[in-house]
C-alpha cells in the first residue's frame, strides 16, 4: 500500500485536474474546442443514406443497449468459464462490487450540479440521424451529463482492465 499511495494521490489530483479544468463555465476553455471540434467533424459524415448514418443510428436506438450488454456477459461469461471453482466465487464477487460502484457512482455523477443538453440540442446548423433514417434513433437529451450508459462501460472496462487483464486472473486453461 505504501508504495502505491503516491501513485495513487497522483492519478486523483490528475483525475481532479481534469475534472475541474473542464467544469469551466459552458464555451470557455480548451474543453469546449475540442468538444465542438470533434462533434462537428463526425457531424459532417451524416449524410442520408451513408453507411456510417445508419451505423450511428443503429447505435442510438435502444435496442442496442441489450446488445451492449449481451457483448459484456459473454465476455464476463468467457472469463468465469475458465475458473476454477475459488475463481468463479472470486468473480461473483468482483461481479457484485462491480453494480455496486456502477449504481453509487451513476447516483454521484446525478449530484454533481451541472446540466448540459447533447451537442445536437447545443449547436446549430447540424445534421441530425433522426431525420435521415426511416426508424426512430435517439439523437438529443437534456441532460447528457453525465451519460449512464457511457459511465457504465466505463466502469465495465476498468473492472475488466484491472482483474482480467494479461496474467490478472488464473485460469484452468
């Protein structure tokens, strides 16, 4: 633990770092040209009837969010299948800490006192997937800070990363 304890207060003050640098008043700072930068270029690829439409759409239906999660069992599924027995309680328990940080921190992220509708609700004189496709794709919300579904993949992916990485994990086979 000691040794780890500046590595540890390093990566927070640098996660604070970040954090603050971006809670900067909406359009000012460094944060806000890159956002807009970015949405605006991949805004531009929308075009009626372009593959990558119909990619973004398909994604931001919600259907996709079973499909999201059916990819993250079978790779939790993958991982318990080559367990032993001492391994799939170990991973039962991970499991359950898992949901538990990914409803403590989605309920945290709802404090935190900012409200920001998506970039398609923000700017203006952009493309929107929902007019260009013949099904209903979700593309505006109100609030989209911070995205449920993004923090939990996140969270999905740092679990994963820390106790399934290369060599995190003994397995049978």
């Amino acid at each position: 633990m000691g040794k780890n304890l500046g590595k540890i207060i390093f990566l927070n003050a640098v996660g604070l770092t970040i954090f603050f640098s971006w809670y900067l008043p909406a359009e000012h700072g460094f944060w806000f040209t890159l956002d807009k930068s970015i949405f605006y270029y991949f805004n531009e690829q929308l075009q009626p009837e372009s593959s990558f439409t119909y990619f973004v759409g398909l994604t931001n239906v919600r259907h996709f969010d079973i499909i999201s999660l059916m990819a993250m069992l079978a790779l939790y599924g993958y991982y318990y299948s080559k367990q032993d027995h001492l391994g799939k309680r170990k991973m039962w328990f991970i499991g359950v800490t898992m949901l538990f940080f990914a409803v403590i921190l989605n309920q945290l992220g709802h404090l935190i006192p900012v409200q920001r509708c998506s970039p398609t609700g923000f700017f203006e004189n952009i493309h929107r997937v929902s007019k260009m496709l013949v099904f209903k794709a979700k593309d505006y919300s109100g609030d989209s800070f911070p995205g449920d579904h993004g923090l939990m993949l996140m969270i999905y992916a740092g679990f994963m990363l820390r106790y399934f990485g290369k060599g995190s994990v003994t397995t049978n086979g």
